[in-house]
C-alpha cells in the first residue's frame, strides 16, 4: 500500500498558511465593525410593561399603569389588561470579544423604569389601595353614563342605521368593563381590609417581532439592568441566535451604536405602533407617518372612547365617541370637530307635520286642507338629504297650535285638531311662547283654549324668541325662569310631560345655561341642515319648505327619534 507522508518543508508551509489565516481572523474580529455590519446586528424588540399586585407572594391584581396617584386599567385576569407598550430598536452582542458568543444576546435602552412605587411597604400599599378604589368607583360611575347614552343610542336606531352594530359591540365591552371592575374592587376592598403582605412590582415581557405574519414572535428575558448607563440586557428564552446573525459588536459597541442611532432617529422614540401611547390615551390602528391616518380606535385615559377614521392624527370621517357624563356622537366629524349623523329617509321613519294658520291663509287667500289626501311628497330643499326611494310617505303625527302669549288664538286649531284624530292622525297640540307674558299667566291660557283628549300626543312648548327679545325680557336667567313655569304647571294640570320646541341656534347658545330643561324634558329641535340634532330629542324638525299633497304651499316635515318599536313604546308611555 502507498503511504504519503508531507514532507516537513510543506508541513511548516500549511502551518504557517493556517497561523495566518487565523491572525487575519483574529484581526478582523478586533476590529471596529462597519455601520453596515452593525444595521445588520440591528433587531426589534416590542415591550409591555405592567404593574403586579402581590399578597403574601400570590399575585392577585393588575393594573396597566400608575398615574395620579393612583393604579389605573387594573383587572384580575392579566391578559386582559392593556399594557403600556414600545418598539425599541437593540442589538445582538457577544459575550466574548473574538469568539462568536452571541447566544440570543440583546441589548435595549432601559425603558419605562419603574415608580417608586415598588418601594412602597404595608400602609403605603394601602394607602395606594385606598386612592385606587376611590378612582374605580367613580371610573365605574362614567361607565355607566356610558351604557346609558348607548343604550338610548340603540333605543331610537336599527341595525339600518350605520354605526349601530359598532354601539352594540362598544356598549358589549363596556359591560364587560363594569364587570371586571366590580371584581377589582371586591378583590381590592378585601385586600384593603385584611392584614396580608402586600408587595407592588413592575412586570416587563420583551419579544423579537417577526418579519412575517406567519411567525411567532421570539420570547427574550430580562439578563440585567446597567442602572448608571440606563441600559438592558436580554436573551431570547431558547439563548440561541438566528443563523444569519453574526455579530462584532460587545457591549459597550452596542451602546454607542445605540446613542448613534437614537441621536438620529429621534422620532422613533415616539414610533406609533397598534396598542400604542398617543395624546392621552391609547391608539389602534392605521398610521401614516407615524400618526393616526385611516380606521383606528382610541381610548382615553379619562374613559373616552373613539372609532372611526383619522386623517393627519384628527377625527376626519365618519366615526363614534362617547365619554364618561357627556353625550354620545354618532356621525361625520371634520379636522376633530363633531359635525353630526348624517341620515337615510326612508319610508320605515315616523314622519309628522305641525299645523298653524300658514297652511290656510296666503295672499289674502285661504286655503282648505283636504285631508283624506294628505301623503309627504318632498321632504323639502333647503338642507341637503340622503333619500332612499320615491318621497310618498304617509303622516303619522299632527301637531296643531292653539294659542300664543296670553291673546292670540289660532283660528283653525279646533277645526284641524278635529280632522286630524278623525283622520286616525295622531294629534298633539302646542303653544307658542311669548316673551312679553309671564309663563304662568300664558299657561291658563292655553289650558282654556286647548284640548287633551285620549290618546293625543304631549303638549308642546314653542319657543323661538330672537336675541333681542330675551335681552328684553331681562335675559337668559328670566326667560328661562318661566319656561320652567310654563312646563311644570302645564305638566302639573294635563298629568303629561310636556316636550320642548326650539332651534338648532337656541340649542347651542341658551340651553347650556339651563341643563335642567333637557335633562328632564323631551326635546324638538328644528335643524335644517344636513345633520340630526345631537341631542336627546322626542323628533326633529327637518324641513320647513316640505310638501305635502292636500296642503297648500310650504309644510314643515318633522321625523320621530326612532322606528315603528320605539315610536309605539312612546305612544304608550306619553300619550294621553
């Protein structure tokens, strides 16, 4: 058999040959990587951050965030809470500076570190406690209004109408949320009563984002903190490194490419990602530019809730809101500014008219309503609307007015008022305030003229004095003052609530002034524009310039809040 030895000449050669290699090696690992080698080191790292409730070693509360003195977004089940969040941009490194010693080696800027609060013992906690549940209690109170303003929501709308199913599933969640904080707080009031030891400490969970959607993300721990240099050290959970990471960088080159990047990417900082912190509160959804632009939601940190479409980090499209004690909007909003609901007629609405001698006299001529004819034809032009199908509505309510101030007699009430009930037109009457009388003196008046027969509707109060009147009658406070009287006596001697007329204009300017009148009675509100009234209302009148076949000229076109269901419920409940 041939058996070749190398010389030791070529042996020497091989050797040296392989010394130098690995010098050249060595070399290169000592080196200062590229800013190209050091991007590809680069790796995204997506933490959540969170507050742990301990009692005696058992975690028994979560809570989002300490703010105000106080825990807020607690719950008892840890996945439900939504965590403080942030994408943070880190670095693979090695351990050992020229063997490749990565394994699953990351290094991040120290986020998020952690309140004083962990520092707190015994009564301190307590003390905490005590803040927290004073601050549930009343998140709990908003909660409700919340319920309560979608609830009415879905009360006079369909599943027509857009944006209903969106209200089901918010009020869906907020239900979910009052329950979950009754259960804190049974859970915190019994804590807070007991004499266990209670230990406060801040969660973090770091995962590697994967490129694809397919992927997992990758789990990383926590390895260390460099409190001086504000820096952290983590290890994917399998403490491997992917296969196309090789990495140069230590750790004190991670930290300066870190400051390098951070220095020139400062925007990113404040990178909106989905579950993300943004003015207040937190943001899902799309972006652009690194703000809200497409569909997102958003819910504040006070209770408010949005959803809808963004356009350059504001309210722009359709979209809901509510807040604790506020009223719920529904509809299109422009540059963050609450436009209103934009509507669909149909013929499934409740549509009525309200009468006065206009209808009969004009140009000193007069006119005779025929009623076996009476049909909507036009819902008017002065506003832009959104009709599905032909105009040919039937007439389901009437209102005819009987009287204004403490003189005036409308000529026609008695004769229309007739017709209308023996037309099978359910028939209410109203009254047009005057602000030269006293609301008392006007209310004989009309209970005189008026008549409140079974089945007619509640009595109404029409009220549309200009500027100049009410500073004439001694302002807001004084006109107001006898509303009020007008209201409750007629309400007093009839044994129904009566419903308040006024514009849209009236709406805006006076009636914050008097809360009282729209907390406790129903509302009529002449909007002409493209929008419904945003506000708790009994119709809405949508028109003055409508149509109607058996009527002569112009007829103002009113809708009822709500279909056929809520319309019925409401007869039964206000009529007479």
């Amino acid at each position: 058999m041939f058996n070749y030895r190398p010389s030791r000449r070529i042996q020497y050669v091989g050797g040296g040959i392989l010394l130098a290699l690995l010098l050249l090696y060595i070399i290169f690992r000592c080196l200062p990587p590229s800013q190209e080698e050091v991007e590809k080191n680069a790796v995204r790292i997506h933490q959540e951050t969170f507050y742990t409730l301990e009692a005696d070693g058992k975690a028994l509360a979560y809570f989002a965030d300490y703010a105000n003195s106080a825990f807020v977004g607690g719950s008892v089940n840890k996945d439900s809470i939504h965590t403080r969040s942030i994408e943070q941009h880190g670095y693979w490194i090695n351990q050992l500076p020229i063997i490749p010693s990565s394994h699953g080696r990351i290094l991040i800027r120290w986020n998020y570190k952690p309140s004083t609060i962990v520092n707190l013992k015994a009564s301190g906690v307590k003390d905490l406690l005590c803040r927290t549940i004073d601050q549930m209690d009343s998140e709990l109170d908003g909660l409700q209004t919340k319920r309560n303003e979608m609830g009415y929501y879905l009360r006079v709308h369909s599943v027509q109408d857009y944006g209903y199913n969106k209200i089901a599933e918010y009020q869906t969640d907020v239900i979910h949320q009052m329950d979950s904080l009754r259960q804190m707080l049974k859970v915190l009031d019994s804590i807070s009563a007991s004499s266990v030891q209670l230990r406060i400490l801040q969660q973090n969970r770091y995962t590697i984002q994967p490129s694809s959607k397919t992927e997992e993300p990758t789990l990383c721990n926590r390895l260390s903190i460099d409190r001086e240099k504000g820096y952290v050290l983590l290890q994917t959970e399998s403490k491997t490194t992917p296969i196309r990471v090789i990495s140069r960088l230590q750790k004190d080159g991670a930290i300066d490419a870190l400051k390098a990047y951070y220095k020139t990417h400062a925007s990113a900082v404040a990178n909106l990602k989905p579950r993300i912190r943004f003015e207040g509160g937190r943001y899902e959804g799309q972006l652009r530019k690194n703000v809200p632009n497409g569909y997102g939601k958003f819910y504040g940190d006070k209770g408010s809730f949005y959803d809808g479409h963004w356009k350059d980090g504001k309210r722009d499209g359709f979209g809901i809101y509510v807040a604790p004690h506020e009223y719920l909007q529904v509809g299109e909003w422009k540059a963050d500014v609450f436009k209103g609901e934009r509507l669909t007629y149909t013929p499934d609405r409740i549509y009525g008219i309200d009468l006065s001698r206009h209808q009969h006299e004009k140009n000193n001529k007069v006119y005779h309503i025929y009623w076996n004819k009476l049909r909507i034809t036009d819902l008017g032009t002065l506003s832009t609307k959104t009709i599905k199908g032909k105009v040919d509505y039937p007439i389901s309510f009437a209102y005819v007015k009987s009287t204004e101030g403490c003189t005036v007699l409308n000529t026609y009430y008695e004769v229309d008022y007739k017709a209308a009930r023996a037309h099978g037109i359910r028939t209410g009457t109203y009254h047009f305030f005057s602000t030269k009388s006293a609301g008392v003196a006007q209310v004989d008046y009309f209970l005189k003229c008026s008549k409140f027969n079974k089945g007619d509707l509640p009595p109404v109060l029409d009220v549309e004095p200009t500027d100049a009147q009410i500073v004439a009658m001694g302002g807001p406070k004084v006109m107001f003052h006898h509303i009020r009287a007008w209201m409750s006596l007629v309400q007093k001697h009839t044994g129904k609530r009566p419903i308040l007329y006024i514009s849209q204009a009236f709406a805006n300017t006076y009636m914050p002034l008097d809360p009282y009148l729209a907390d406790n009675y129903h509302v009529w509100i002449a909007r002409y524009g493209e929008y419904k009234p945003n506000l708790k209302l009994a119709y809405w009148q949508l028109s003055p310039d409508g149509k109607v076949r058996g009527i002569h000229g112009d007829v103002d076109i009113n809708v009822f809040n709500g279909y056929r269901n809520q319309y019925e419920e409401f007869l039964k409940r206000h009529c007479f």
